[in-house]
C-alpha cells in the first residue's frame, strides 16, 4: 500500500551552532540548522526529542556556516541505509537534508532519518551534470575528462588531470597555471637534440637553457589531436632549436626546425598526431 506524506516543517527558527561542544544534537524545535567548525564537530540528529517520537516526514536542513576547513558531521541516530552512516560538510555552505520516516526494518519500530539531498562541496564528485552559470569558490581537482557547457568562474587554484571540454568562456579569477617542464638542450641536430620523454606529452610551458649556440630539443610524441605548446629559450646568450620527431614537420618542412631567439619563445601547434607542427 502507498502512503503518501506531507513533510512536516517545524517553526522554531534557526539552529544557530556557532561554537559550544564538540557534539551538538538538534533541538527538535527547528528546520534549519547552521552550524560552525571551529574544530571538527558532529550533529546528532536524534531517534526522539524529550521522549517524545519525532513525527514522520519531520525535515531538517543542516548548513555548514564557516570556511573553516574542519568538518561537520551530520550523524543520524538511526539511518534508511547502512552505506550512509552519516554525511561531513567541509566547505562553507555545503548543506545536507535529512527527513524522519517510519521503520524499514522489523527490529526498529521508532522510525529513521533518510538522507535527503547532499550538496556537494570538497571531497569527490562522479559523473552527474551540474546545469547552468557555476562557481568553483576552492580548490577543486578534475581526475576524468570533464565538459563544461554553461559559463564557470574558478576563484581558486583548480587542476584538471586529464581533457576537459570549456563549450563557453570560463573565467579563471587567479590566473592560469599551466604545467611546466625544464628539458637540457643538446647536440647540433634533430639526431642528437634532446628529446621530451613520454611522460613530459601533456606539459603546455616547455623550458630550455642552451649552454652553447644552436642546441636543440625534440617536441614529444604529440598523440593528442590540436595540442598547443610554449617552448621558453631562457638562455641569455644562445639560439634554442626545436625539432620534431623523426618523420614530422616543423612548418611544413619535413624534420624542419625552428629558432628561439635567446629570452625568448614561440607557441607550437600540432592539429593532428602525426607530429606536424606549425610555429608561430
């Protein structure tokens, strides 16, 4: 049979934690909680308020209030799910809403706090579309190949490991960092310049200071369709060369090269993988 509940909202404003213990149970009065950590703190959402049975579809709203990095952690005395013991807030304003329903199972006949919603903040994020203009406030790290489609401002240092797709302007508040490698120029030509070693594939800022005139570096394996580059020469006083690998083009010269000026650079554009480069 289906039972339909109407959520039961509670009027006894807001929940203010901001300091106090370390453990805080709700005051089975208010919907909405805010809670501070200026240490790591736990919120207990209880089975009963003053020996009085909570009513079933009795929601509540559990904010974390600071940018403290401690967490809160919001453990429900008795959960829908073992595999959701509990839920931590780490990031300002991350918030989390549990409801008090009846007993899934025939050894609890109080009733338990299902979990809700989740709002992600810090910690892991897997698959999902987030719709609409984002905002990253901090630190985030990107693992998998991510597309963006709507317009995203990243106010803090953010890393993105592998692909990602921007489908409208993103907007970077610090700046960019793009990942950097330093290769020892060698030899006189393509056969003996210093080659980039596989793992060096997807640095953008490539750096190099020739200890004698005209020694070269080979830009790696390309493998990666549209890939840009920047070879830095920070020699003060020789020319930097830079090759492709045997069997590319550099200009549309096959195994050609180019000149970097000392303190100065060039951008490097491969549209395909079969290493033909095209300098600017």
């Amino acid at each position: 049979m289906i039972k339909n509940v109407t959520p039961f909202f509670l009027d006894g404003g807001v929940q203010n934690a901001t300091s106090g213990s370390v453990d805080v149970t709700w005051n089975g009065t208010s919907s909405f909680v805010t809670i501070a950590a200026s240490a790591a703190r736990n919120f207990i959402l209880p089975n009963s308020v003053g020996g009085k049975k909570i009513p079933f579809g009795t929601m509540v709203v559990v904010v974390k209030s600071d940018n403290n990095s401690n967490a809160i952690t919001v453990n429900p005395t008795s959960d829908i799910s073992v595999n959701v013991p509990s839920v931590a807030l780490s990031t300002q304003y991350q918030t989390c809403m549990f409801m008090f329903k009846g007993p899934s199972g025939s050894t609890n006949t109080i009733g338990e706090w299902a979990l809700l919603s989740f709002g992600v903040g810090g910690g892991s994020f897997t698959g999902g579309t987030v719709s609409g203009a984002t905002t990253f406030s901090t630190t985030i790290e990107v693992d998998g190949a991510a597309q963006f489609d709507g317009a995203s401002t990243f106010n803090a240092a953010s890393t993105f490991s592998a692909t990602s797709t921007f489908n409208s302007l993103a907007q970077f508040q610090g700046g960019m960092y793009m990942s950097t490698v330093a290769i020892t120029a060698a030899g006189s030509t393509q056969a003996d310049a210093t080659a980039m070693g596989v793992g060096d594939l997807n640095k953008t800022i490539i750096t190099s200071a020739p200890s004698a005139d005209n020694q070269g570096i080979i830009l790696t394996d390309n493998l990666v369709v549209n890939k840009v580059s920047y070879v830095f020469n920070t020699s003060a006083t020789n020319n930097l060369k830079v090759y492709p690998i045997s069997g590319g083009s550099m200009n549309g010269t096959l195994n050609g090269s180019v000149t970097i000026a000392p303190k100065s650079s060039k951008m490097f554009f491969c549209p395909d993988a079969a290493d033909n480069w095209i300098a600017s």
